[in-house]
C-alpha cells in the first residue's frame, strides 16, 4: 500500500481487494507501511470494514507497524475517533500490535468522526448533529474572513454558519436516511498546515442510479421528476430523462433541486467551487471531481455535455463499492468581501 492513504490510493485498494477476498477467511487490512491517512478517507474506511465483512462473513482486522510510525498511525485514528467507532459497530478487530505507544499531539477534539444510525431517525441524527458537530463549526468558521463582523455591508453571521456547513452536513444525511436507508458517518478536520478544512461523508446504500429509478422520483404518470430550470441542449440530453449509468445520475442529482429553496447538492456544491474548493462524489462505481476550472460549465448548465472533456481526472470509473460517499475540500481562510 502507499505511504499516504489518499482517497485516490482508497480506491485503488478497492479495486484488487475481490481478488483477494476469500470467502470464509479472515482478512488483515495491513496499513504497516501507511506513513499518513488522509481524513476525507475515513468515513469510507470504516464502512469498507462492512465491505469485507459482507463478501467473506468475517470482521477483517486492522493492522499496524511495529515501529515508532505505528505510533502516529495510531495516535491519529484515536484522535479522530476511528478505533471508538470501529470497536462499537464492529468495523474491524484490532491485531496484536508490537508497538503500543502513541506519538504526536492531541488532536484538537473538535476534529472528529460521527456516525448517525439511520435506525434512531431523522430527528435524532439532527440532534446528535447540532450537539456533536456544532462545536466543530462553530470554531472553525470563524477562520473565514468573511464571517468577521468587521466585513461592513454583508451580514455573514448567521448567514454562512447556517447555510453553508450546517446545512451541507445535514442534507448529506437526510440524502442517506431518504434514499439511502443507511448510517451515514461524517469526518470533520482542519489542517492548518495545509490551511484547508476537510469534510467526508458516506452512507453504505444503493447510490445515485438506484435512489433515481426506485420509482420515488416519478410522477403517476410515470415521468421522472426532474425540474432543472433552464438548461438548454444539456437538459434535453441528460436532466429531463431516466439516467442511463451513475454517472448521468450524479449529473442529474446536481441539478435537481437547482431551483429549490431547500439547500440541495447543486447549493453546496456552487459554494465549495465558490470558494475555489474541490468536491468528489462517489457513487457505486463512478468518481466526478469538481473543481474551480469547471464554475462556468457547471453554473450555465452544461456539464452534462461538457464533462466527457475532462475523463480521466474529473470522471474515474471504480471497483463497484456501496453506497455514496462526498469528500469537501474547503480554504481554512478567504478574502475579505468588499462593498
């Protein structure tokens, strides 16, 4: 495995790991020579313990080095509330590791991982959302320059910490819990050596293509209920029919509610790019990399034409693995806004 384990290096794993599942047989996810795990990785992470499990009936273990590196390793998944999830649900088993030590610093506790059990519902995520992610964006919002009170002619102080973090976490949980019917789990983490804020969130359900032909989204005359506004040439193609594979239907889930007053995917995403920020989607077996180089495409609408000219970075097929997982990639600070 690769010394950083990157959301791209996840999906490689991913991708050989039926070559090597056996059904019957216990299976070591070996991260000994993981130097560094990337926080946007670690809802999936978790959720590819019940992968495992589900392919071969056994809870994989997990297992470290035995130098001081398994140290940080360790620390790290500790600090980020990885093996406390991992222990209550039975993602993993922990191996027998050589080195018991902890090394590096104590995280700060706003940078977590919460998992929201579709079984308590909807009310009771929200709750468990306001009380065990609030702190978390409380913080680190007021990293932004724009949430500064001293930014004259823009009210931004509850503007941006409702509708721009709040609300994004809690439509990716709605989203799951709707189409979904699964647990979702949400990672939150600032790195200011990087000077970005990161957001994960994944579910382990049906994805894009299935949640849309399920038959929820058709009228009863059997028309699919999408009303993208107008979209020109891209809408006839794309948005105004069933999609074909997931990638139509992450296009299509783009732009669903572009018109709703309800926050929507479209709305988070038109932030994070905003910001010049990134967004992946995964989707079953599908990737869509959103980034800056892509605003005026995805503001005009016609992505869903566009798109096949950036196959290869922006679109990557992967290993079919369940569920629909978003990585958020956020400037810890912006510029200042002025009149």
């Amino acid at each position: 495995m690769a010394k950083v384990l990157s959301s791209r290096e996840f999906y490689k794993m991913i991708g050989v790991l039926d070559e090597i599942l056996l059904s019957d047989e216990t299976f070591i996810l070996d991260l000994s020579e993981v130097m560094r795990i990337d926080a946007v990785v670690i809802p999936n992470l978790l959720f590819a313990g019940k992968y495992i499990e589900k392919k071969t009936g056994n809870i994989p273990f997990i297992r470290l080095g035995e130098d001081w590196n398994a140290g940080y390793i360790k620390n790290y998944l500790s600090n980020i509330n990885f093996y406390e999830l991992s222990n209550e649900f039975y993602y993993y088993e922990n191996e027998d590791m050589k080195y018991g030590g902890l090394v590096g610093k104590k995280m700060d506790r706003r940078n977590t991982t919460q998992r929201f059990d579709y079984s308590c519902g909807l009310m009771e995520a929200q709750r468990r959302l306001y009380y065990g992610l609030m702190p978390y964006i409380e913080e680190y919002l007021k990293t932004f320059d724009v949430y500064n009170d001293s930014v004259q002619g823009i009210f931004v102080d509850s503007v941006f910490k409702q509708n721009d973090i709040s609300y994004l976490l809690s439509e990716m949980i709605e989203n799951s819990f709707e189409y979904a019917k699964s647990d979702n789990i949400i990672t939150v983490q600032s790195n200011y050596k990087k000077g970005k804020i990161f957001i994960s969130a994944s579910d382990f359900g049906m994805g894009f293509y299935q949640a849309m032909i399920s038959g929820k989204n058709m009228d009863d005359a059997g028309n699919f209920l999408v009303k993208p506004g107008k979209l020109g040439d891209a809408g006839v193609n794309i948005l105004e029919r069933y999609p074909k594979n997931e990638e139509e239907a992450i296009i299509i889930g783009l732009y669903k509610r572009m018109k709703s007053k309800k926050y929507g995917l479209y709305n988070i995403v038109k932030k994070v790019l905003e910001l010049n920020g990134i967004v992946r989607i995964h989707s079953q077996n599908r990737q869509i990399i959103l980034t800056s180089r892509l605003m005026e495409e995805f503001l005009d609408g016609t992505l869903s034409y566009t798109y096949n000219n950036y196959r290869g970075y922006n679109i990557i097929s992967t290993k079919e693995f369940d569920g629909v997982h978003y990585e958020l990639e956020l400037p810890l600070s912006i510029y200042s806004q002025e009149n």
